[in-house]
C-alpha cells in the first residue's frame, strides 16, 4: 500500500499541489485525470522521487520494485536491443534477458529494429521501445505519465492489452496518467480526477463515472462524454 498524507509541493508562483490523504493499495491500477497543469506529472514524480515534497510524506508499506517513465523518457545512444536491456536491473530478471527481449520486440512490432540506432526511431516507434525497456525487468509498482500518448493508433490496442497482462501476473501496482477516457476505463479499476493540484474524485471508475460527488467532477466527465451526470 502507498499512503500519502499531508503532501504539499510548489511547483510554480501559480501551482501547490496539496493532498491531505490519499491511500492506494497494492496491485490497484488507478489512472490521473485532469486538465494540463492539475498536478498529474507532478504526483507521478513525487511517488517516484523523482523529486521531493516540501511539506508531508508518501509511506510505502514495504520496500518496493518500482518503474517510473516521464513523458519525455531518456534515449541512450546505441542499438533498440541496447537501450531495452537496459530496463534490466534485477539479476533474476536477466537469467532469461533474451528470451525476455525477443516476446517483448515482437509484441510490440520492434523486431527488425532491434540493430537500429534508437535516435533514428520515429516518435511512436520510441515510445513502444521505452515502453518495452520498462516492461522487460519484473516491477511491483509503474508509474507511467501519458505511456501511450504517442503510440501510433494501430500498436495502442496492443500495448494496453501488454500493460494490463503484465500488472495482472506481477500483482503490480500501476499509477498512469491519461488524457484519453478509453484508456482510463479499459486499463485501470480506479479513476482519480485532479484539479489544480487537488484530489476532487477517487474511486472506481464506474462509480465516479456514473455518479461523481463534485462539480468538477460532473464538468469534467461530460467533457469527457461518458457520463451523464
């Protein structure tokens, strides 16, 4: 279980992200919501340590395997195979490092790349070998901002069905932000709606979808057009 409590981080003269409570128990997988600039990125980032909060703290019940990729991922120089075993960390992880890298080339369409220089990849193609680099070491929990933004329309099906097999046989806690209503339900079992910097909704996805206690909750899920409310 990851228990946040009492969090606060300026991140600009205009943004605080600030959240009381907020407990996430292990193998959910939740999806962020929210406009640009509510506060997404910047959970993610501090779930990770990526960076620190000014005030509060964020409690793992145990010590923890954890991913986390950025929108903006860094490339290594170098072969696809290179920068994909690179997600390599544990060492039972890379007993079976080949037999792990050819199901993850083919699954997600990156065979005949494998010798290629990583900088001349295009962007969707990019992004499914940063997504295979994450999924190639065995993790208990992913933190992932917008993974799939990028995918071209064809591999998206695909990388969603990856994702959600992978967290199903590693019992993995997963933390995606989204800005697509499709992947929030098909993914994950709970849906938190972030607003400037604030938790307005969280809970099961069909619960808030069908009945969201606030406001901006309403607003945002008829924007989003699968509700009613």
């Amino acid at each position: 279980m990851i228990a946040i409590k009492n969090l606060k981080k300026k991140y600009s003269a205009d943004f605080t992200l600030k959240i009381d409570s907020l407990e996430i128990p292990a193998g959910e997988k939740i999806a962020l919501v929210g406009a640009n600039g509510s506060g997404k990125s910047t959970l993610l980032k501090l779930v990770s340590g990526y960076i620190e909060p000014d005030e509060g703290e964020i409690i793992f019940e145990r010590s923890i395997d954890a991913a986390y990729l950025p929108q903006n991922p860094y490339i290594f120089s170098g072969s696809v195979r290179k920068n994909i075993l690179v997600g390599l960390v544990k060492k039972e992880d890379k007993s079976d490092s080949e037999a792990r890298l050819k199901l993850l080339l083919d699954n997600v369409g990156l065979s005949r790349f494998d010798k290629k220089s990583a900088g001349k990849l295009s962007g969707g193609e990019m992004q499914r070998m940063v997504f295979a680099r994450m999924l190639i070491g065995s993790h208990k929990l992913l933190l992932l901002d917008e993974p799939l933004s990028a995918v071209d329309v064809d591999f998206k099906d695909t990388l969603e069905e990856i994702l959600s097999d992978y967290c199903r046989r590693n019992g993995t806690t997963l933390i995606m932000s989204t800005h697509t209503p499709i992947e929030a339900v098909k993914i994950c079992d709970k849906l938190i709606i972030m607003h400037k910097g604030e938790v307005a909704e969280y809970g099961d996805c069909g619960e808030i979808i069908k009945n969201p206690k606030t406001n901006f909750g309403k607003a945002f899920l008829r924007q989003w057009r699968i509700t009613d409310a």
